[in-house]
C-alpha cells in the first residue's frame, strides 16, 4: 500500500511545470511530462529503502522479541519488562536438547523427551520430502510429456485433493496404521503427510517439467537411453531449482503439521510441537522454554531454506508458482 500511494504521489508531481532544461523546446504537456516523471523516479529512490526498511522492522521485530525472550533466565521473566535481556542466559535450551548428542544416540533414554521427539519429528519430515519427490518425478514426467484421458481432470484433482481437510481421514489413517502395525512411527506420519505434500509436488514438477523442451529427452531416448538416465542425467539438472521449490514445500509442511503427527503418534514421543503446548499448559506457564522451543522449531525450515536459497529464489519464477 506504501509503495503503491508513493507512485501515485510520485506520478501527481510535476504534471504543471512547464519549465524544461536550458536550451530544450517542447511543448508544455510534454515538458510536463517529462517533470513528472523525474519527480516520480527521484521518489522512487528516496522511498524504497525506507518500504524495504519498515517491512524488514516489520518483519523482524517479532522474531527478534521471541530470541530475546528466550535468552533471558527465568528470575528476569519475573522483572519489569526489558526487550533486550539484562543477562544471557542459555538454560532454557540446555533444558530442551538436554543428551541430544550424537554419540547419546545409542542411548535414546539418555534424552530429554522434547530432544526425542525434535529428532523424530525431523524424521518423519525428511522420510515425508524424499518419498514425496520420489513419487511426484515420475508423475509430473508423465503428466507433462504424455496426454492421456482426464489429465487435465487428474491435474485438478491434485489440487482438490491439497485443499481436503487432514482431520476427515483421520480415522482411515488410524485404521491403516493399525493394519500395517505402523502406529507410533514416523513412517505412518510421514505416510500420512502425502496427502498434501504429493500433490503439490506434483503440480509444481509438472509445471517446471513442462518448460523443457521435449527434444531433449527424446533424442536422447533415441539414443538408446533409459527413462532413468534421462531423467537423472539431462532433465533432473535443468529442473534442480524447481525440485528444490518443492522440497522446501513438503519439508515445511511436513514440520509444520501436528493433528496427524499428534494422533498417530500417540505414545510416550510426541511430534515436537507438543513441547510447546506443554510448556505453556497449567496455570503457570514457563514462557522462557516456550520461546527457546519456538526458535527451536524454526531452525528446521530456515536451515533448509538458507541452503537452497538461490535455487528457490530463482525456482518460484518457474512453473505453477
């Protein structure tokens, strides 16, 4: 809205000057013009940086608010309120990943129950992306180079199958992990998380696919090349930002999502962010472990984006996004 009401203002300035540079003629309306236009490009420059400027406050402060709070030691959470702590203090973290080290691994008790259910959570995250992408290659592939009847109806379908609700199957999950003897594991959660993940992916792939030019993999079909060489070796390099869009998607959605973790991890682990909950459940709730969990559960998703930045940068001009 800033930027729009800037261009507006921008473009009003100057609309009656009449007065051009020394030794130019023109008429009026064009001189005019031309004012205007300096003005509007001079405000322009000056109002940018200070859009990007309110929008990074904007956007930080919260973010900043939270790192602060969980750097402060639970006597300062009791004072009047400071934004910056008076003491660093790192024991609300320690009391979170308490025995989360690699070489604890061998000794799971050794863990504090949130650390254990951090390290499952990232499990059924990772498992949820590799298998979504996995699927969605071959899917996307055939939806973008054959036409079939209903791929048009099929493609909708994907998106309409995105939209459903988690919790209106939620009892046919229940059922089918019992069945399979999946219940409590990170493999049924991660099964269960393709129902919006694979869809997605598929629509995404699909559109990046489908920018290619098909002469590429069939000449090289021609040439005697499997479907899977083709795809590991010529296509896969030309939609490396695309898949990397869609890996950040399902990662992020994965870890996000906590009725179906939360329900099909019903025993003693519990999905991560019920640390959260826990910590701001009684009557006294302790915010100091909150906000150290909060950060905790933002790492995941700003480690995986800051890894595949540039590609998701330049991925979102591509295809469906």
């Amino acid at each position: 809205v800033l930027y729009l009401a800037l261009r507006r203002v921008g473009a009003g300035v100057g609309e009656d000057t009449v007065v051009g540079p020394v030794g130019e003629v023109g008429e009026v309306g064009e001189v005019g013009e031309v004012g205007a236009e300096r003005s509007a490009s001079r405000l322009r420059r000056r109002g940018q940086p200070l859009l990007l400027l309110i929008w990074l406050v904007f956007s930080a402060l919260p973010l900043a608010a939270l790192v602060a709070l969980s750097l402060k030691p639970t006597a300062e959470l009791a004072a009047p309120f400071t934004f910056w702590p008076q003491a660093v203090s790192w024991d609300h973290y320690r009391a979170l990943v308490a025995g989360m080290h690699w070489t604890g691994l061998a000794d799971w008790t050794r863990w504090t129950p949130w650390s254990r259910s951090y390290l499952q959570s990232l499990g059924y995250a990772a498992i949820s992306t590799v298998a979504s992408l996995l699927i969605a290659l071959p899917a996307a592939y055939a939806l973008s180079r054959r036409a079939f009847f209903g791929d048009r109806t099929l493609m909708a379908w994907l998106l309409v199958n995105r939209l459903t609700p988690p919790a209106i199957l939620l009892g046919a999950y229940l059922q089918g992990a019992a069945l399979a003897r999946l219940t409590d594991s990170p493999v049924a959660v991660a099964s269960a998380h393709l129902l919006f993940t694979l869809p997605i992916a598929v629509w995404i792939l699909e559109g990046v696919l489908s920018r290619v030019p098909r002469s590429l993999d069939e000449a090289a079909r021609m040439d005697g090349h499997s479907f899977g060489y083709v795809l590991r070796r010529i296509l896969l390099p030309l939609i490396r930002r695309g898949v990397a869009v869609a890996a950040a998607y399902c990662f992020v959605a994965s870890w996000s999502e906590q009725l179906l973790a939360r329900v099909l991890m019903a025993g003693p682990v519990q999905p991560a962010g019920e640390g959260l909950v826990a910590a701001l459940a009684g009557s006294r709730p302790d915010w100091g472990v909150a906000a150290a969990a909060t950060v905790m559960l933002l790492l995941p998703g700003l480690f995986a984006l800051a890894i595949i930045r540039s590609a998701f940068a330049r991925g979102l001009s591509f295809g469906r996004l």
